[in-house]
C-alpha cells in the first residue's frame, strides 16, 4: 500500500513538473517558431537550455511548446474516445444480447489493427494533419474502453444492486447512469490515465512518421524526425530532448495508472474501518487467517 | 532413507516452539512428543495456530514468518531450520505434509505420475525409470486408486476431490516418511469421501508404522481416529487429553466449551446449542494471565495473573505408556466438574 | 476420458465454432480497411493520375479499376484480390505492391525474429529472477518494465545509434543496413542473413549481420519485452502463492527447482494468450524503427508509402497486419489447447 501510494506520489510529481513546463510552453510559441539561422545547431547552453536546431530555432521553447500540444491532445482524445466507448460498453452490458454480439464483434475486428496503424490508415484518408491524427487516435481508443468496460458492465447488470434497481422498475439510462457508471469508476480511472499514455505514444508516432503534425509544428515526434538528420553530426539534443520529455509523460502517466486500483482501495478500506467499530491490529489479523 | 527408528525414540518431538509472524507471536510454546505408529490430533478453533505449527514443523512457514524459538527432533536428530538444503533432505523423506485442499494441492498442468515420482526422485536420484514407474503404480494401489497403469498418466482434472486426496498421500509416503502431518485433510471432501480417506490413513498407520498428526478443528474425527488430543487456544497447548477421556473427561473449560458447542445427532430439536461468549483475542493483544480468561465462565480474578500452571489432570494408567498423560494449562482444572 | 468419441466431437465442435468467429473477425477486419482506406479517401484514380490528368484519362484509370462497379462489387473484388495476394500497384509508382513486400519481407522478419528472441529471453529471465529474489529486485524490475512500456521505440533507437552507434562509442554499426558495404549477401536460402551465413559457412557474414542488427533488434525489443515482464512477474507471483507449490516443497524439492519446475511452466502458459500483442507490438515497432536504422525491410516500404501518400501499399500493409494479429492469436490458443492438459483432448 505504502509503495503505491509513494508511486502515485512520483507520478504526481512528475506530472506537476509536466504541466507546469507546458503552461511555460503556452507563453514561448512564437519563440518555439523563430527561425534565426544565424544561432542554429548551438549545444545546450547559458542562452539556449536544449540548444537550438538546424534553423536556430530553440529547442527547449520547442519541447515545452510540445508538452502542452501533448498532454492537451493526450487528454482530449482520451477524453472523446473513453465517453464514446463508456457509452458503447453500456448498450452492450444492458442492451439486447444480440446488438451486445453484433458490437463485441466488431470491436474484436478494429482493435485486430495494431493501433499505430489504423490511427494511420484514418488519418491518411482524412488527409494529414494534426486534427486528422487526432481523430485517427480516438478510433483506436473507443474499442478499447469499450471492451474492457463491457465486460465489467455485464457484470454489475449481474450484480443485486443493478438487479434490485430492475425489480422497483427503474428506466435503463437511470441505472446505467446512477448505479452502473460508478460500479465502473476504478477501470474506468485506471484505463483512463493508461490511454493517455498510449494516445501521446502513437500521436507522437504519426508525426515521427510524417502523417501527423507537419514540420514547423513544435510536436515531439517529428520533432524527433528532425532531429534524426542531425544526430549522425553530432547535433544530439535536437532528437533526445524531446524523446525525453515523450518518454517521461508516457512514464507518469502508467505509473499513475499502475497505482490507482491500490490507492483506490486502501482508501476504500480507510473510509469502512473509521465507519464501522475498531478492529483488531490487521497484521495479527493476517496472521490469524493464515493459520 | 534412514533406518527404522528405535521404538525408544519418539519419531517427533517438539520443545517450546515459538513461531512469530513479524511481531506478532502466534505460536507460543507448543510441546509434542509423538511416538513411532501414534496417532495424535491437534485440534482448535481457525487461527489458534494448528496449521502454522504444521507448517512450522516442514520449515514452509509463509513469507514473514520465522520460528523464533524451541527444538524439534525428527527420528532422534535434531532439526536445523536455517539449513535450507536438510531440510530440503529431510523433507519428503521423514516429515511428510498431507494439505487442506487437494483440488489446489496438485500442479494442474503436470500428470499424476510425475507429481509422485518427483518425491521419489528427490530422494532416491539412482532409482531406474522403470522402478520409479512401478514405485509409484504400487503407491496409487496402496492409497486405493483402481487402475494405477491409466490413473498415473491422467492430470490432475481427470481426479475427483477424495482420488486427488489418495494421489497426495500416495506422495506423502511415497519414501516412508517417520511423522506425515496432515493439516485437515477431510475438510475439502463430502462426507462419504472424508469416512474414506479416514480409513486410509488408519490402514497407512498399521501397514507402514507411520506417525501421524492430524491438524483439524474437528473434534469429533480426531476422538475417532487419534490416541492422544492436544487442544491450542490462542498459540498454546491448553489441554492434553488421551481421547478415550476426551468426551466425559476433559478438564479445560474451553475443551469443555468446545465439546458443549457440537451438535450432537438426537439432542431435542428447541434446544439451543451451547456457544462460547466473546471471540479468541487478536495474537498481537493478549490479555495478561490466561488468554481464555475473558470468554471462561470459571474465570477468577487471579486467572488474570500471570501464566496459569500446567496440573496434571490424571496420571497414565499404565506405566509403561509413558507420555499418556492428561494435563490442562489451568488453575482450577480439577475444581471444574467434568462434563 | 471414458468416451473419447464424444470428447473428440465436442472439441471439433469446439474448433469449428472458434473458426467462425476468427473468420467473422477477419471479414469484419477487411471492411474497416476497405472502408477506411478505399471509400473514405475519395477517388484512388485521380491520386494515380495526378491533377493535372485529363478526364479521359481519369475515366480510363476508372474503369480498369472498377471504380464504376457498385461498392459492394468493389469490396467483393477488394477481398478477392487481397485473398489471392493481388494488392495492386503503387499509386506513385506502378510497382507491384505484393512484390515488393514480398522482396522486402525477410528482412523485417530477421529484425523481428531477433527482437522476439530477445524480449522473450529478456523477459523470462528478469521476470523469473524478480519473481523469485523478491525484495528490491522485484522493485527495480517493476519500474524498469513500467519505463519500458513508455518508451518510444524510434526515440530510443536514435539514442541507441547516439551512444552505441557510429556517432558515438562506435562499439555497433548503424545506421548502414544490414550488412556492411562490402559484404556480399550470403547465397539466398531463407533470406534471414544470420541463417544463410551460417548455413554457407560465411561466420564473418553471420557476426556482422548480427551486429547491423543488434541496435534495431533492442530498439524493437523494449515494448514487447517489457510488457512480457510486466505479465510473466505478476502470473508467477499467482502462481507462487497457490498451495500445490508448498505441497511440491514438502516433497523436499528446494525452492529454486520447485520454482522453477512449477511455478515458471504454470505462468507461462497464460502468456500465450498476448502472442496477438506482441506481435502487433513488433509490426509496430518495424514501422517506427527500420526507418532510423536505414534497415530495408517493410516497414520502410510502409512509411514512404505513407509518405508518398500511396494507399495500394497503405492498404495492404495494414489489413495483413490485422490478418497476422488474428492468425497469432488463434495460433497461440490452439498452442495452449494442445500443451495445456485442462484443455487438451484426452485420447486415452
């Protein structure tokens, strides 16, 4: 309990450090853009942190305008796609057994794509850009809440809550919202920060690859791209600072994820023992169960 | 394999030991002698620490839990809990363990024959496949499963609840082990199956002169089938009884309130069945004096004082049985009336 | 069992039902690729021709496509060329895409091999270790894991290349393909060059195309490896709790041997179950990675397909990725029906 909660604290920190760099990066977007070819491929510095690229531009203006472009697409889409899958896995767990089949079928045959890839395929036909990626993004991510929370929402429709709910006669979206929805609130937390992690790997992918956000954009990923054509000189910063702060969000993020169910339920725990009388020392406790 | 230990020598025995989970002692000095070919019962309410004492015994005590104190003898030699690799050896070969539940008891994706020829070939690394082969159709014959030949190649879903129990004491004896405890091995099993797996380990007793230490909360079955009862309360030995005493004879007032909490078959119907007020204490909070002093209706206020004495209820019949004894841990053991 | 008969039929009946499913999947699978990647796009024909092209000519590119039939027909076509690995032509170009890929495919699956090769042993032994030490041991490969599973795998063969590579300590090649410049090939057996080098004696030919792969066979490596760990920790601590491993100690096994016999065989055998996963995760990752390490395998072909924004190799690319992730998982699953014991058809 304590190693999750202190695990939950690193993320949370780390996190802070995040947004905190991507507030910066709201106030240096036009700094994030100026070319000045006169200071570029500069190491890091006094005058430049990161150094600047192949066009003078500095790199750690860039990153933390990237962070900001980051987390605020990580979150949006996570946002837009778990609310379409929640809203899927809840006909599926109560709607009719046949539109359940027909639906879990085709989640089954959209998530057969590798994500980066079919985030490709419907970027591509919606034509390149950061929106399209964007979109591209939330296909992948609505089949995933949709398949793990549908399994959890058949069960609580097992559940005596949801069952009593049925008995006194109250309507389907009642239930689903007021007794169902909270029955999902660990899953749904916990897929939640995990998405992020993953839409913020694979949206930084599309660019590194070319279909997601186009060159000036100050995105990770094809910030990256550029980089790369750098890196056989010597210019080393322009790729690796970026990846660094890609790689340390996707960190936060699943270590958040990884701690919550813990975190939840001790707190759960917390709450039913101040509730009730006191209980016996729960080490003596275990010990007695073990024996 | 070791040779067959002299009659003089107790196959098992057990001084003060103490077995902590961190801080928390739960076992607090247990004594057990048992002779080669005894049959002794340990019997208790869940969490007096009977199964952590069995566990104790193999050296298998969870993660976190470590005998803190006493010494164990096995077949005469004295028993060395940080030297993993003899207790490995000893293992298998002089203790032996029966487990609680025999449907998780087995590794699900290894065949019957091999979870029983591995005890063999821990033991006996020289032993001819063919040997082992014939060794191990001999013992699922001896525990009574028919058609030993198709029965080794099976998995262990292919076994019902009581065959699977046969096929781990088929394990347990498989190198004619000194001791076999047996940590309730009938709990699992419907009634029928618990009569026979009983008679098993009975017949193992006569054919093979094992001793065997039977861990159970059911009094009833350890009256039936051991010569010698010890009963734990909360980590200690309150009472050793022979069971032939057992029922009329017991002198500890939780004995006492144990035997009067069974149902018995006949008892007129409105009758309410005796219970025992309050709950055993958490390990990590004894009361001071007696631990069952709170929930005993014979307490007195020096109960609450310091360790109550061990009296000696009657002394052995017979000379020459030695160990017979029947003693209580307490202080007013032959003041209260024997029910 | 008794009647083997009966068993044998329920277990056919058992395969054919999950055959339906997987075919049901794959269809469903081949009309979210045609309706992404052909009907939503617009007019393939005005892509191959380009803007410029008059409307004859783009009427002329029209009918010898089909793109005049009804959609449904389309689909129908779409599905039986793809069946019988007809994907077309490059809109940029006017390659044949299948054999292009077909040209390009040893190489990625060298790489993949490899990186399968390594995460699994990567994985086994950090993850038994872990398992098995306890204490901070399992602490670091926690956190290790987790950092692996947020790793971007073309970020960490840049770093790769940086440090290890020619730009840096210079200790491997990259990013130069898979050979160095004067080697010749090894005589094409497999087309795997670690394979054919040995096969033709050429030990030189094998230790350098081990060591041109080396960097993007780790950079591929890192997900599915880390995520094999993550699964293969947690099975084995399940399984160490259950009680037949305390029974095969009281058997006088030692705790390594009983682990090792017991634990690991148990927890493997549900891993199977993410075989689909990890190879999504290579696919994946060759897309991301061969690009860095100039490696000419397909999933190059795939980014400058991306790039030249030819659909014809987009789109088959992408519905035989689905394809391999099914063919996987029902791979893995009849795998397991046939090790595990609780599944497999007893004939006896």
């Amino acid at each position: 309990m304590t190693a999750s909660r202190a695990q939950a604290g690193v993320a949370a920190g780390l996190l802070a450090a995040l947004v905190v760099l991507a507030v910066v990066g709201l106030f240096l977007q036009d700094a994030a853009v100026k070319v000045d070819v006169a200071s570029a491929l500069q190491a890091p510095g006094a005058a430049h942190w990161f150094g600047t690229d192949a066009q003078g531009r500095d790199v750690f203006a860039r990153v933390a305008v990237g962070t900001s472009i980051a987390l605020a697409s990580g979150i949006a889409t996570v946002a837009v796609g778990g609310g379409l899958g929640l809203l899927i896995a809840l006909v599926c767990g109560l709607g009719p057994r046949w539109l359940d089949a027909v639906l879990v079928r085709l989640l089954d045959a959209v998530m057969a794509f590798p994500a980066l890839l079919l985030a490709l395929a419907v970027t591509m036909a919606f034509g390149t850009g950061l929106l399209t990626a964007l979109l591209g993004v939330v296909v992948t991510v609505v089949p995933v809440f949709a398949r793990t929370l549908r399994a959890e929402a058949r069960r609580a429709t097992s559940e005596p809550f949801v069952q009593a709910a049925r008995t006194i006669g109250l309507s389907t979206p009642h239930i689903a919202v007021r007794h169902v929805v909270p029955y999902l609130g660990t899953t749904l937390s916990v897929q939640l920060a995990a998405n992020v992690g993953n839409v913020v790997l694979v949206l930084s992918g599309l660019s590194f690859i070319g279909v997601g956000a186009q060159p000036p954009t100050p995105e990770w990923g094809a910030m990256i791209t550029e980089g790369l054509q750098n890196a056989l000189t010597g210019q080393w910063w322009i790729g690796v600072f970026p990846g660094l702060a890609l790689l340390l969000t996707v960190v936060a993020v699943n270590l958040l994820a990884d701690s919550i169910p813990a975190v939840r339920a001790a707190r759960r725990a917390r709450r039913t023992r101040r509730s009730r009388r006191p209980r016996p020392n729960p080490v003596a406790a275990a010990a007695v169960k073990e024996a | 394999m070791s040779a067959a230990p002299s009659p003089a020598l107790p196959a098992l025995s057990v001084e003060g030991l103490r077995v902590a989970y961190g801080d928390v002692e739960v076992v607090r000095g247990v004594d057990l002698v048992v002779r080669p070919g005894e049959k002794v019962g340990v019997v208790g309410e869940s969490g007096c620490g009977k199964s952590t004492v069995a566990l104790a015994l193999m050296g298998l005590l969870a993660a976190g839990g470590s005998v803190t104190g006493g010494a164990v003898t096995v077949s005469g030699s004295r028993v060395d809990y940080h030297d993993e690799r003899a207790l490995d050896r000893m293992r298998g070969s002089q203790l032996s363990l029966v487990f609680q539940d025999p449907l998780t008891s087995l590794d699900p994706v290894k065949s019957i024959g091999s979870q029983i020829a591995e005890a063999l070939r821990r033991h006996s690394p020289r032993m001819s496949r063919a040997a082992v082969r014939a060794r191990c159709a001999e013992l699922l014959t001896a525990v009574g499963v028919p058609e030993p030949e198709r029965r080794l190649r099976q998995y262990p879903h292919e076994f019902s609840g009581g065959m699977r129990q046969r096929a781990l004491i088929a394990v347990a004896v498989a190198n004619d082990p000194a001791v076999l405890i047996a940590d309730e091995p009938t709990t699992a099993l419907d009634v029928t199956t618990q009569a026979q797996v009983v008679d098993l380990l009975d017949s193992l007793v006569d054919g093979l002169g094992v001793a065997v230490v039977l861990v159970t909360h059911d009094i009833g079955l350890v009256s039936e089938f051991c010569d010698r009862v010890l009963v734990m309360y909360a980590g200690r030995v309150v009472e050793e009884v022979p069971s032939d005493v057992l029922f009329g004879g017991a002198a500890h007032p939780y004995t006492r309130a144990l035997l009067e909490s069974l149902p018995v078959p006949g008892r007129p119907r409105g009758e309410d069945l005796a219970w025992i007020p309050g709950a055993p204490p958490p390990l990590s909070a004894l009361p001071p004096g007696c631990s069952f002093a709170p929930r005993c209706a014979w307490a007195q206020p020096e109960c609450s004082v310091g360790t109550p004495p061990r009296v000696v209820v009657s002394e052995p019949s017979v000379a020459a049985l030695g160990t017979a004894l029947h003693t209580a841990e307490c202080r007013r053991a032959l003041e209260v009336p024997r029910g | 069992m008794s009647r083997p008969t009966s068993s044998t039929s329920a277990a056919l009946k058992r395969g054919a039902g999950a055959l339906l499913g997987v075919l049901a999947t794959l269809l469903l699978a081949s009309v979210v690729s045609f309706v992404v990647l052909r009907a939503v796009p617009g007019d393939p024909a005005r892509l191959i021709v380009g803007p410029l092209a008059t409307p004859d000519v783009l009427a002329g590119v029209r009918t010898q496509l089909g793109l005049d039939d009804p959609l449904w027909l389309q689909y129908l076509h779409y599905l039986r060329d793809f069946a019988t690995l007809q994907w077309g032509y490059s809109y940029s170009n006017g390659a044949d895409v299948t054999a292009v890929i077909a040209a390009r495919l040893p190489a990625t699956l060298e790489l993949a091999l490899w990186a399968f090769l390594f995460a699994v042993v990567g994985a086994v032994v950090v993850a038994t270790l872990a398992s098995y030490r306890g204490g901070a041991l399992a602490g670091v490969a926690k956190v290790v894991s987790l950092v692996g599973l947020g790793t971007p795998q073309f970020w960490v063969a840049l770093v790769l290349v940086l440090v290890l590579g020619s730009s840096g300590l210079g200790v491997l090649p990259g990013p130069s393909g898979r050979l160095t410049s004067f080697l010749e090939p090894p005589p094409h057996v497999t087309g795997l060059y670690t394979v054919d080098g040995l096969l033709a004696g050429q030990p030189i030919v094998f230790s350098d195309a081990l060591a041109h792969l080396a960097l993007p066979a780790i950079s591929l490596a890192l997900i599915p490896g880390a995520f094999l760990t993550r699964l293969l920790t947690a099975n084995q601590a399940d399984v160490a709790r259950a009680p037949f491993v305390t029974v095969v100690r009281s058997k006088g096994v030692s705790r390594w041997a009983a682990h090792r016999r017991h634990v690991l065989h148990n927890a493997l055998l549900p891993s199977l179950a993410s075989a689909g996963l990890v190879l999504a995760s290579l696919i994946t990752g060759s897309v991301l990675v061969e690009s860095v390490f100039n490696w000419p395998g397909i999933g190059q072909v795939l980014v400058q397909g991306v790039q030249r924004q030819d659909f014809a190799v987009v789109q088959a690319f992408v519905l035989l990725s689905a394809v391999l992730y099914v063919a996987a998982n029902t791979a893995a699953d009849a795998v397991v029906a046939l090790v595990d014991p609780r599944l497999r058809v007893s004939t006896r």
